[in-house]
C-alpha cells in the first residue's frame, strides 16, 4: 500500500503529493487525513495523508516508508482534504498551506533538533555522558558547550543528529481518585486511631462510595493532603488513574438556561422563509437594521435544524463579540456549544476542536477559523455581521469565510445565513440579481424607536474657538448622561493607519488627480503620496480651496481621548478598551463584564466596540472623528464609514431607555455619514455602487491585488514592471492593470513593497496566467531574495 502525502514544506516545486511506502505493521491503521513524519531528504518532516491507493508511477523498491504516524484518527475527514485542493486554485496558495488552516494551532508540527545515542554509553567521551545518563537523547539546545565534542562523535557514527517532530500541545492529564463503591469494603480497612487525617478521608469516602473525583478536589473537600490520599489508595480505599480533561474556556461564567422569544411577524416570515430551505444550498442575505432581532432567528434556526439531527456553525467577526454571543448560544443550548477564537489559549482551542471532531458538540460558536470546524452532517451556516472585513485572512492562504462556508453548504445541501445591518455591496448586489434570498428586517424587535443622530461640524466649533476634541453639544451630552447615572460609549474611528491632510476651516482633504482618493501624510519626507498610482506632492501651507492656513494632518489616539475626559468630567469611571488595554488574554471579557455590572460610566474605544454590545443603559453613544475611516486612500473608504457608523449608532437605546448619538465630523454633508444618520441602505448602496460602476470597482469588477517585496528598492520596482508587463501581453484587452506602484505601507522589516491591481470582469486566461507569473518568480527571482503574494478579491487595497 502506498500513501499520498502533502509534505510540510511551503515551496513550489513540492507542492504535490509524494508517495511513500506504509509499512506493515502501520497498514490496518493508516487512513487519509492523518498526520505522519516522513523522511524528505536529509531530514524527517510532518506531513498530511491525502490518499492511499496500491501502484505508484514510481518503483516501489525506491520509495521510503513512512517514518511514523501521529495520529489514531485523522485529523482531518474527506470533506476538509477535498476543500484544501479547492483553496489551493481559489486561493492561490500551497495545499500544505490550506491543509494546516484547518486545524488548531496546538496540532501544527515543532520541529526540534537533537541528538540520539547510537551506541553503548561507554563508548563516547567521558564529559557526554553525564547528558546521556538519563536519557537516550540530548536536545540541541541543551548541549550548546559541548557542540565539539559531538562533532567527534557524529563523525564516529557513536550519536546521529535527528529532528524531533511533536505538536505543540498536549492532552490535558488530571489525576482522579476512584473511591471503591462498597461500604463493606471500606469499613473494612484498618486504620490506627492516631492517624487522624486518615480517619477523616475515611469519613469522607464513605459518604462518596463509587464516586470518581479530581484529586485537588478531594483535598480541598475532605481538607487532607495528597499523601494522606496516597496512604489510603495503597490500603485499596481507591484507585488512581490519571485521565484526559477538556480545558473550559467558560469555567467562570454563570449560564442559566434560557428559553426561545416570541419571534415578531418580520422575524417569523424571515424564520419560515429559511426553514422551508433546510436542506438545499441556498444562501440568504438577512438584512435587518441594528436591534431587529438577527440573533434570535439564528438561535431558533439552530434549534429547528438541531432538532434533525444535525450541526451548526455561527461565525462572528469580532473577538470582542464572542463572550456576549458566546454566552447566548450556552443559555439556549448548554453543553452542546463549543466556542472557537483567538482569544483562547492553544490547549483551549485544542479542547473544543476535539469535542467537536469527537461529536460530542452540535454548535460551534466562533470567529474566522471555526468555518473549518470538523462537523460531519451540516444543516446550517451563519456568517454574523458578513460584511466585516475581518472574514478574509489576510495571509496565505487568503480565503475569505463567506466563500468557504457557501463551498461547504454545497457539499453537505444546507443553507448559510448571512447577516448585516449594512450588508457589503457585493452581498447585496448579488441578493438584488436572486443570487442570494433577501430576506428584510425594517423594524427593531422590540419596537424601540432607531436612536436620534446629531451630526456636529467640526468646521463650526472650531470657529467658535472650540479647539477641543470634544464638540460643545457632546461635552453638555455626557455630563447630563452622568447625573441620570446612565452609560456613554465613546468611539474613536482609528482604522487606518495614515494620516491624511484635512483644511479644519473648509472641511477639504488633499486628494489624487488620478484616482479620486485621498493623499496618505509621510511625515518622513513631508510628502503627500497617492498609493494607488504613484503620484506625489508636498504638503501645502495654505488650503488651495479657501487659502486658510488651518491645513495640518489629522489623526489622533484613545490614550489622549482619556487625558481630554479627565479634564472634561474628572468624576466619570472610563473604561478603555483598545489594543494596548485587550492584549492579555480575557481581557475584552473583564472590560465589558465591568462595564456591563455598572462598574464604569463611560466606555471608550476604537472599531472593537462598534458592534454586537447589547447594554440596556447605554443611552448615549459619541464617534470623536468620523472622517478617519472616510479619507483612507481605498474604493472602499465611504462602504466601511457607513457601515461603522450605523453599527456604532446602533449600540444607543436597546431597550427602555431612548437613545442619543452625536457624530462629530468636518466634512458633515459627505452621503456616507448623512445616510447613516437614518440608516438609510437603500439610497447608500445606489449612490455607492453609481460610484463603483464610474470608477470600476466591485462589485462592477472584481479585482486582483499582487505585490512584490525586496530588501532593494530598484530591484522590486523592476521586477513589478516586467510582471506588469507580462500580465499585459498576456491578458485580454478588457482586463485592466493599474501600477505598478508602491504600496501604502512602502517599507515593512527593511523590504520594499510594491503593488499592482488586476481588475476584470471575465478573464478565463487568469488563473493560468497567475501560475506562470508564479513559475517566472520561482525560477528567476526568488532566488534573489524578492517575495510575490496573490490576493484575490481583497477586502481592502491598502
């Protein structure tokens, strides 16, 4: 029998599967989807069965056998092997690549170096043998001092060098107390009178005959120490055994079980319309406004398609989101949810990725990477909030959640939901051509009124001589919400990364000639640069519209937010939660806990609290510059700027209390805010896609982004210009390249970067064009130190 294996080595010439010989003894347990070391060269390396069939192309006597295999059960079923070679063509990327997305972090290979005795101890040299006493191999970072001596040996032939393959994490191991389960026999047991503790656990097991415990729990319990339980186990009172444990990622929460809501007339058609599709690949774009009531169709779907026997995943785009979804999904369904996201340690995840391989869960709650969880019967699919850009990965390999999760609703003939308050223009392109069932939410579920939006000029307050980062309207707004003792979240739009250069008198922001895009503030050289085309030029001194000299970048952060409130309401508790304040793990958990019991006033924060909050005293919510998101040089700038918005207003007045929102802005007559001010889609999405349509945006195209990296400025120029040229010649005349140029970020770790953009409507040729792009790169400029990456159909060209 021979096995088909991808190797974990991420290079283009091998990535294809090799053949190697199952050895005898391997070949009742060997079955496609499991992980194995296999020698490749010099080296041992990990590697992923594929397949296994009985002739090889190649001569049998030649082939090498598998060196060891690593799992009892495949890590990964036909479904997840079969959907790696999909990602390999859709995504462009190595099968090695989409094969270890797939799994959890813990299962991914550590490769470690170290030395192994090949003969008797008292054959090598005296000062080694002390580090082979105890063991039969020395790890080589163990035995950085005496590198000469094994030298020596090494080429005596007494120790070989190997590389030692294991995941990362292990099985979680917990020592558990067996009690024996017959009275007689405890009672039975002698115990000297002095010996008090004994007596005491005694005691203790007498009243728990039968029980298995934790060993810590049973000190605790019965107050006695671990050899006094030891003493007892040898006098037959009990066993002990050390047995596999899931680590809980919710051990501190308390969930009370919840029963379903009574759906309104909207929810139940929308709920009837996706359940008379239960088991056909249909997608459905469920558009409802903010506070509409999404999460309780989900949950109820859920339940309908739980009821026949089959599994569910729930995807929601922000970590932040998880531990109120999260704790949603376990009121209303126990012990059968697991709960996949970053936020988890790797043993975590490692934990729930089990329990869900092994069936003993039917829901899997979690971010980007729970679309791969190992589900065999699928009934249901739900991208939550799917116009996020966090959906698409943003390295190899860059899939995007949405497009995976319709691939699998294909294979297993089940629907995917897609929710939004603000759906992406593709999605709800596609809804309006029938491609997606739209499906309309107009009203909140709990009949409140859409919270009241004031939209503030900036441009005004400061000719009031307001040069603060708070508006006069806003600063009167918090200090009233302070005395009412009710809850204020504060947003700062810090997305992007650049700064752009904004006239504070006239509201006008520098922008490209070319491009209809805002020019990126380099501090370095005091130039404004356009990222799209190339174009550059200083940063003025006076505005060229109104020739006020008030022109300067514009960016500022949350840490100086706080200073400013301090001043502003120095009683009010503030809570921050940005980058610096989430890095340890739990901590958006403790923040909005906190927040939620009361414990702060003011909750300020970047893009990770725009969404998916559910407070009932929140009755103010206040977004510090709108604009930052709404100037980045990207053709998706006004989409995300409406979006954020109306997902930030929509966190104002979810229940009893009528909610307030102001949106300081210095360019308040731009479509993308006044719409959001009403949650307006419709006339949003047909002003938008007019622009789309004029520049040659998706949805209209779709589009390619590639770029180039050398540590050599010239030499990446020059090799972006002859791709660019090649991709010329080869495609059709209708296709469009626009670059090369450099890249927004234009130097990352010391390497130049530089970009090119593909846009086409219908180009059969891509696909095969990209890999010979990819042949030239292998062959000529990889060896040179340059790197290409292919992303097709990004979120974001920046």
């Amino acid at each position: 029998m021979i096995a088909e294996v991808i190797v974990d080595v991420a290079a283009h010439p091998i990535d294809r599967p090799f053949d190697y010989a199952i050895p005898a003894h391997l070949q009742v347990l060997v079955e496609p989807g499991m992980r194995v070391k296999v020698p490749f060269g010099p080296r041992k390396v990990l590697g992923f069965i594929t397949a296994i069939k009985e002739t090889s192309e190649f001569d049998p006597a030649r082939l090498k056998p598998i060196h060891e295999l690593m799992d009892v059960v495949p890590v990964l079923n036909d479904e997840l092997l079969e959907m790696a070679k999909w990602m390999k063509i859709q995504t462009v990327c190595f099968e090695i690549d989409a094969l270890q997305v797939m799994i959890p972090s813990a299962l991914r290979a550590k490769y470690e170096k170290r030395f192994v005795l090949n003969a008797p101890l008292e054959d090598i040299a005296e000062p080694l043998r002390s580090y082979f006493e105890k063991r039969p191999f020395v790890r080589s970072q163990d035995a950085v001092e005496v590198y000469d001596l094994l030298k020596k040996e090494l080429n005596r032939g007494t120790i070989v060098a190997d590389t030692d393959i294991s995941q990362q994490t292990a099985v979680k191991k917990v020592r558990m107390i067996h009690i024996a389960d017959s009275l007689e026999k405890l009672e039975s047991i002698e115990i000297r009178s002095n010996a008090k503790q004994q007596v005491k656990l005694m005691e203790y097991m007498k009243n728990h005959a039968g029980k298995a415990i934790e060993s810590s729990r049973l000190q605790k319990e019965a107050g006695v120490s671990l050899p006094t339980i030891y003493g007892l186990v040898e006098k037959g009172a009990a066993t002990i055994n050390n047995e596999e444990s899931y680590r809980d990622p919710m051990l501190d929460a308390t969930i009370e079980q919840k029963q379903s809501l009574q759906l309104t007339e909207a929810q139940q058609t929308a709920f009837d319309a996706i359940e008379r599709s239960l088991n056909t690949p249909k997608t459905f774009l469920l558009h409802g406004i903010t506070g509409s009531g999404k999460t309780e169709i989900y949950l109820q779907t859920i339940d309908q398609v739980l009821k026949e026997g089959k599994e569910a995943i729930m995807l929601v785009p922000e970590i932040s989101l998880t531990p109120q979804m999260t704790l949603r999904f376990k009121e209303r369904f126990g012990d059968l949810v697991a709960v996949l996201h970053s936020g988890l340690s790797a043993g975590e995840k490692y934990d729930e990725w089990r329990k869900i391989q092994r069936a003993e869960v039917k829901v899997v709650v979690g971010a980007r990477s729970a679309i791969f969880a190992p589900f065999q019967n699928l009934g249901l699919i739900i991208l939550d909030e799917e116009h996020e850009s966090s959906y698409k990965q943003d390295d190899s390999p860059r899939y995007h959640a949405r497009d995976v999760a319709i691939w699998r609703s294909e294979q297993h003939n089940c629907p995917v939901i897609l929710g939004s308050a603000t759906p992406s223009l593709e999605s709800y392109a596609r809804a309006q051509k029938g491609v997606y069932e739209l499906l309309v939410l107009e009203k909140r579920a709990k009949n409140q009124p859409l919270p009241d939006v004031q939209i503030i000029d900036m441009r005004e307050e400061l000719r009031n001589g307001n040069r603060s980062m708070f508006s006069i309207p806003l600063a009167e707004a918090i200090r009233e919400r302070l005395e009412r003792k009710e809850q204020v979240v504060l947003f700062l739009n810090k997305r992007g990364y650049s700064s752009f250069v904004l006239c504070r008198d006239c509201g006008t922001v520098m922008q490209c000639p070319n491009c209809d895009i805002s020019l990126t503030y380099h501090r370095s050289s005091e130039l404004m640069k356009c990222h799209y085309c190339g174009y550059d030029e200083p940063v003025p001194h006076i505005c060229p519209e109104c020739e006020s000299e008030h022109i300067r970048f514009f960016g500022t952060g949350t840490q100086k937010v706080e200073e400013e409130l301090a001043k502003l309401v120095p009683e009010a508790r503030v809570l921050r939660m940005d980058v610096d304040t989430t890095r340890n793990k739990g901590a958006h958990e403790k923040i909005l806990s906190a927040f939620g019991e009361g414990k702060a006033d003011i909750l300020l924060g970047t893009q990770m609290i725009a969404k998916g909050l559910d407070f009932p005293n929140i009755t103010l919510v206040g977004v510090l510059s709108a604009d930052t998101t709404l100037h980045l040089p990207d053709f998706r700038a006004a989409e995300k700027t409406y979006q954020l918005l109306t997902q930030v207003s929509g966190r104002a007045g979810r229940d009893v209390l009528p909610g307030e929102v102001y949106v300081q802005s210095y360019t308040p007559e731009h479509y993308a805010i006044t719409l959001a001010k009403d949650q307006l889609y419709e006339p949003f999405y047909d002003q938008e896609m007019a622009m789309r349509r004029a520049s040659g945006y998706p949805p209209y195209y779709y589009v390619v982004n590639i770029q180039f990296t050398h540590e050599d400025l010239m030499t990446v120029a020059g090799y972006a210009d002859q791709s660019v040229r090649y991709l010329q010649s080869q495609l059709s005349a209708s296709t469009i390249i626009i670059g090369p140029s450099a890249s927004l970020i234009a130097r990352v770790n010391n390497r130049y970067r530089y970009q090119c953009l593909i846009k086409y409507k219908k180009e059969p040729k891509l696909a095969d064009v990209l890999q010979q792009l990819i042949k030239i790169y292998r062959s000529e400029w990889l060896k040179k130190g340059a790197t290409l990456s292919i992303d097709m159909n990004p979120t974001s060209v920046m």
